[in-house]
C-alpha cells in the first residue's frame, strides 16, 4: 500500500511547487547530485524566457530565422567536428563547395568548375576569424616584400575610424599598428584622398568596409583602389587592400550587381564575408577568400596527419562544429542566385518604405536610407527635450530592440539610431513598428520635465 501511494504522489506532483522549491539549483559549482533530463531542460528554458527576443532584436546583423528544414539539417550534424575532414569526408566537400561558392560570387581568379580545390580560402567561425586570417596573410606578404629587416620596421593597417571592433584587435595581437581616418559629421566613410595621404612602405594594406557597422554604407572601394593605382603606376608604394564584406558581401552582388567591389578590381587580394548575416545562416559561420593562391602565403598553412589523413589546414579556431556549414550549403542550394537577389531585394523594399515612414514622421533626419544593404540609420532632428537614447529605451517597452549609439572618431558627437532589416522581419512587423515609433514620439513630445527618462518612470524590459 505504501508503494502504491508513493507512485500514485510521484505521478501528480506539481511541475513546479513539488521541486526545487526549497533546494534551488546552485549557479556557481556542479550540483553534487544529478538532474532529470526534463527538469534540467525546463530550469534552463524558464531562465532562458528572460532574454528579448530575437526577431525584434534590431541591432544585430546575424540571422534569426532560417527553414525548418535547414534547422533539421544543422541538428543533425552538431556532433561533427569541421577539422577532422578525414573523418567527416562528405562535410568536408561540402565545405569546400561553399568556399568556391563564394570565391566565384566575388570574381575570383583561376577557378575551375571541376576543381572546387581550385578556390583559395576557408570558411571560420564569423567575420572575426576571416579578418584576422586576412591581416596575417597581409601581414607575411609584407615582410616578404621588406625582406629581412622586416623586424626592425612597425607594419601599419589603414583603416577607417568605422571598422568593426575585431580589426583593433588583430591589429593588438599581432603588433601592427593602426592608422585609422577619421569620420566628419555628415560623412561616415572614407575618402580616397584620406587613404592617398595615411599609406606609406610600411602599410600592409588599406581596409574598405562594403556595408559599414554604423550606418550600412558602402565605402568607395573602387575610387580608394584607383587612388592607390595611381600611387604604384608613379613608382610609389604598391598597397593591396582588403575587403570587409562581412555585411555587404551577400547583398551587393543581388541588389547592386553593377558594382565594382570585388576581385574585380584588381587591387583587392582578400575578401571576409559573414554567412550568419546576409548569407542568412545562424551563427557562427564565416569565409575568408583570395584572390588567388599568390596571397596567401604557404608559410601560415599547416599540414596535419594525425587525424588519418594528410590536411592542409588554416584556421585559429581547430575545433569547430560543421553544422554551420551544412546551413550555409542548404541556403546556397535552397535558394540559388534568383532566391538571395529576391531575398534582398524585399529586404531592401521593407528597409526603403521605413526609412520613408521616419523620415516622414518629421522627427528624423536620415543617414542611410537602406538602398545601400538593408540598414536604416537616422538621428533626431530639431531642437528636442529628448535625445536618441530616450527613444531606443522607450521603445524596449513595446518589446523592440533598436541601438542607440554615438559615432566613431571625430564624429563622436554624433548619436544615431538603426534598424538591420533581416530575413524574418516582415512588412507586418515593419508597420509595427512604425507605429509603435509614432507612439514613442508623441509620449516623449508630451513628457516634462526635460524629456528625459528618471528612475521613476515604469518601463519594463
């Protein structure tokens, strides 16, 4: 009897009340005692309920939604290590499919349709590894075109003031020197001449941003790399310019074809683009390519044996799941060139109607109107009580998440608002949005003193 009451209570105990209601679960060690399966999920689900939601997260670039199908596929590969590709042999082809994929998206040279070997790159774990694998390969051109007393000498990277933050880190961890331009109210790129007059012999080259991190610009590659022609064709410095692409290098090809960016120029030697932004895959999956095998120097590629087979291999990361490539090969597939250009260009449509509809409102002034890639970024404009921070935090109240921030050196004084404009935030969600805006503009027109938020005000997350 006993032995059935104890069954019988165990099967209707409450999901909640009846555990862990008394002995919460320790934060900072391993519990001393194991968890149920379903008890562990829930505890870390519930806890997971806290965080925004990623759809309405509007700051960031990366992919938040992706086919069901495309979901299946990435799950069922989560256990496979991406360097082992003696192991993984159909993962590791596939791989190499994607990096030819996107070396022929951007013009690059010596490809044959036989040989995807004949594409010189990598897929890494985002934008930051590409960059950093491009600096390197930059930077060990540069000591051998210096030669021996490469030691003696400070190799500097010139850039603009708008680079993503990971460029100021490669240039720290590997001692080159940053020359960065500085940005103007009104102007969030750089120039030519900007560039003309920062390079010297010891440049390992100039970074060009196609979709800047700030406001979704396009830097004008093209001009820098006629600039720097003319310096090399006067007997001057022979500078090679990469280019960041992590934003743009999946849109331009679709929305603005008939521009020269790319390997086209023959002054660009690397690209870095991201797949978990525009190339519409969760994160963390990047590539970095070449122009050709030339530019990438033999001496940064390791050859292991030791996981059954012969393996060229460079990468900063060695271990690395290969589902994330299974999810980029799926979209290349899913969608082909005629699916990214209509993907893009709807994006592009739902960014330009809502830059339409700020600018509109009478309250902002735009800086990129998302015909660029699909990014909008404005600022208030007028004599206002409330400044753009006031503005990104009362729109948290309605669920969206939409940065605030000021711009870089010497525009800090500067603040602007963006919205990134993905796959998943459709027209519905685009008037949504508009609206709740409106909403903010007229709470915020209306508050006193000062306009600014207090402590007393009840916003919640």
């Amino acid at each position: 009897m006993s032995s059935r009451r104890h069954r019988h209570t165990s099967s209707i105990a409450p999901a909640y009340t009846g555990r862990l209601s008394t002995a919460p679960v320790p934060s900072l060690r391993l519990p001393d005692e194991p968890m149920d399966p379903q008890a562990a999920y829930r505890y870390i689900h519930d806890e997971l309920m806290l965080d925004g939601s990623s759809r309405l997260n509007l700051a960031t670039f990366v992919t938040t939604w992706m086919d069901p199908e495309a979901e299946k596929l990435m799950a069922e590969t989560f256990d496979k290590n991406m360097i082992d590709k003696d192991e993984y042999p159909a993962t590791a082809a596939i791989e190499q499919r994607c990096v030819s994929m996107v070396a022929d998206l951007f013009h690059a040279e010596g490809l044959r349709d036989d040989d995807p070997a004949s594409a010189i790159g990598v897929s890494t774990v985002g934008s930051s590894e590409a960059v950093m694998l491009a600096g390197l390969a930059m930077s060990w051109r540069w000591r051998q075109k210096v030669g021996k007393d490469w030691r003696t000498r400070t190799p500097n990277l010139v850039m603009g003031s708008n680079v993503q933050v990971v460029w100021e880190k490669f240039c720290r961890y590997f001692d080159v020197e940053p020359i960065y331009l500085p940005m103007e109210e009104g102007r969030y790129v750089i120039t030519p001449e900007q560039v003309r007059a920062a390079v010297d012999e010891d440049t390992i080259g100039v970074v060009a941003i196609l979709g800047t991190t700030y406001t979704g610009e396009l830097e004008p590659i093209a001009e820098i790399c006629a600039v720097l022609d003319e310096i090399a064709a006067a007997g001057g410095v022979d500078v090679p310019v990469h280019v960041d692409a992590a934003s743009g290098g999946f849109v331009v090809p679709f929305l603005h074809p008939e521009v020269s960016w790319d390997f086209r120029l023959p002054r660009v030697v690397s690209i870095n683009v991201s797949g978990h932004k525009y190339g519409l895959t969760y994160p963390g999956i990047g590539f970095v390519v070449w122009r050709n095998a030339e530019h990438l120097p033999d001496e940064l590629v390791f050859r292991v044996n030791y996981l059954g087979g012969d393996m060229p291999t460079f990468t900063l990361n060695f271990s690395k799941g290969g589902n994330q490539v299974i999810g980029q090969y799926y979209n290349f597939l899913r969608l082909g060139r005629a699916g990214y250009s209509q993907v893009m260009h709807s994006l592009s449509d739902t960014a330009r109607w809502l830059g339409d509809q700020l600018r509109n409102s009478e309250h902002f002034e735009l800086i990129s109107d998302g015909s660029a890639i699909p990014v909008v970024s404005f600022r208030l404009k007028g004599d206002r009580a409330y400044t753009e921070f006031d503005v990104s935090h009362a729109l948290r109240s309605f669920g969206w998440q939409v940065p605030a921030y000021t711009m870089p050196d010497d525009a800090s004084d500067v603040t602007v608002l963006r919205v990134v404009v993905r796959e998943g935030f459709s027209a519905d969600l685009a008037r949504a949005l508009r609206d709740d805006t409106l909403t903010v503009l007229k709470t915020l027109d209306e508050l006193k003193p000062n306009g600014h938020f207090d402590e007393v005000q009840p916003f919640a997350h």
